[in-house]
C-alpha cells in the first residue's frame, strides 16, 4: 500500500490503512494493538497479515498518551562507566535483557550513573514517567537508588539481592554463597588447605554472600580461618593483581585462591606468575562468573558458572509482571562448578 503527500514522499501507513485491509474496524486493530483482548482469533490473525502487508509500526508517543506508558525499559547501572566497558557480564546481561524485551516488542535504554550527580540526574528522569520500569543492576549498599524508585513507585528489578533496603525489592540471582562453597570444597577436595580468597566489594550481596560461602566451607573442613587468608577487591583485573601480590607477601605459605570474579582472577594469575608461582601446581586458582574472561587465561580457569540467560530472562520477566501490577518477588537461581586447567 502506497500513499503519496503534496511534497511526492511516501506517507507512512496509519491504522486506518491495516484496518482497511484487513478488513476490520480501527478499534479492532487497536485492540490487537495493546494485547488482542476481546478479539477473534482469525481477526487478529487478519489485523497482524495487514501489520506486514503494509509496513505498518506503532507510533509509541501518540500510544504513550492514551496508555500513559512509555514502552521502554531502563537498565540502570550504577558503576563507572570504565566498569561497564571492563567488565563483560554487564555485557552479556545487557544482551540478554534486550533480547528478552525484543520478544516484547520493548525496547532497552542503557543508563550509567557512577556518580552523586548521575544517580540525581537519572532518577529525576525515571520518576518524570520516561520509562515503565528499571532493571538495576551492581546497586550498592547505602546507595539510595533503589530506595528512591521504590519510594516513587517505580517498576524495579535488581540484579542480586539488594542490601540495607528498607522496603521490598523485587531482585533476581544467581545462588552467590552455594556457588562458593561448590567452588571452596573443590579445592579442599583437591588437597588444598591455605585457602585463600579475594572477595568482591562487601557492600555488594556478591561480595558478602561468596565470602560466607568460602567461611562456611573452611568450618566444614575443619579449616582454622585466617583473616590473613581475605583480601578484598572491587571486582576489576588490577584489583585481583594487587590483592594477589599482598596475600603472596602475608601468607607465602598459600596453596589456592578463590577468586569472587574472573576478572580479578585474571589479575590474580598475573600476580602469581610475576612471582614464580606455577599454576595449579603451586597454587590452585577458581573464579566465579564463568564470563569470557574465564577462557582468556592461561591455564583456562576453573569457575563457577552463573545462569546468566536465565538471570536476564527472569529479571525481565518479573519485571514485566511487576509493570502488570503484580507484587514484588524474588527469584534464586543455581550455580554450576566448571573444571579447567587452574584447579
């Protein structure tokens, strides 16, 4: 179907135009339009051949008027923007949250807010009605993110379970604290008893919950905790070099590490091999991710595997629900343990 303005450019077609070919009444199309309620299936059938036919696309600005919904969803993350490009599991949940909203006919807006300023700036805009939800993503306790949409009404999803929140959040993850204990009885199994870790950030529920899983492990084994043994990192390569070279110069004596990301396990193997180390024989190393970081290392690590087409399938989907108005909820998912060469 082809219609011509006073300037000879084509018109793009209306819902009058698939409504006329499909031979129905604009209302009908419209109703297919927000969900096919109350109509036939050979009508809605007809309606969606005359959507191809004519090339027809929904005007989402004149629909967010009459619905009073935006359409789009945020995937909010509140890191630096260096992190984003760093760290590929943010990447491989973007991707996987896209595609789960494309199945929607949805689409995704990428926010970074790393500072005071953009976290302020950002959720002046979420609470305008720009978008129908938030999925939040490396939320840190004490940040007031969270607090606010939620406070606001927001539509929200987190990524991990959410810390020192004070309302109901709606969250998504992978089991941090089974996964690390798969992880640690590995290496205990293995005949490694100075077990050493580099957690991730301890306001954030990976870092806590992987470092009590690694706890619980050494308990069970009848391992005495040393404290010694912990370095704390921030998730990033040059915060497991660093925190790798300062467990070698506290406890030479060690003979595995559990790494809380395979980021900074990358960082931890450079260490290792700047200081004469020979991995596994000297010192075994296990990761968690199982993100493309893991295969980019030598020896291949050893690593906990996160479910991460099921994390963003699921955080879309209990977003959606949410959007429907249904109640907040929480969704753990598990962990697998992957060999390779490291340990």
């Amino acid at each position: 179907m082809s219609r011509t303005g006073s300037n000879g450019r084509r018109k793009p077609p209306t819902i009058h135009d698939v409504a006329r070919e499909a031979g129905v009444s604009r209302g009908t199309v419209s109703r297919v339009l927000n969900g096919g309620h109350y109509v036939s299936p050979a009508a809605e059938e007809a309606v969606n051949a005359a959507i191809r036919k004519t090339g027809y696309v929904v005007n989402r600005h004149a629909r967010s008027l009459i619905t009073g919904r935006s359409d789009s969803v945020a995937f909010l993350l509140t890191e630096p923007q260096e992190r984003f490009f760093e760290d590929p599991n943010f990447n491989v949940l973007l991707r996987g949250c896209t595609q789960a909203l494309a199945d929607h006919d949805i689409p995704l807006l990428l926010m970074i807010a790393g500072t005071k300023d953009e976290r302020r700036r950002i959720t002046r805009y979420i609470t305008a009605g720009h978008v129908d939800g938030v999925l939040l993503v490396s939320s840190h306790s004490g940040d007031p993110v969270a607090e606010q949409l939620r406070a606001a009404r927001v539509p929200l999803v987190a990524c991990g379970k959410p810390l020192g929140q004070s309302s109901r959040v709606s969250y998504v993850a992978a089991d941090d604290r089974d996964g690390a204990r798969e992880m640690v009885r590995h290496l205990v199994r293995s005949g490694r008893r100075r077990i050493a870790t580099v957690t991730g950030p301890l306001d954030t529920p990976g870092g806590t919950e992987r470092l009590a899983g690694y706890r619980d492990v050494l308990a069970e084994a009848g391992i005495e905790a040393d404290e010694r043994l912990v370095a704390t990192g921030d998730y990033s390569r040059a915060s497991g070099e660093s925190c790798a070279a300062e467990l070698l110069r506290r406890t030479p004596d060690m003979d595995a590490v559990f790494v809380a990301s395979d980021l900074m396990a990358q960082g931890v193997l450079s260490a290792l091999r700047d200081a004469g180390r020979r991995v596994p024989d000297d010192v075994a190393v296990g990761g968690f991710d199982d993100s493309p970081a893991a295969l980019d290392t030598r020896p291949a690590l050893t690593t906990i595997r996160q479910p991460w087409d099921r994390i963003s399938s699921e955080m879309v989907r209990v977003l959606l629900a949410q959007i429907g108005g249904e109640d907040t909820s929480t969704v753990i998912l598990p962990t697998e343990l992957v060999r390779r060469g490291s340990a």
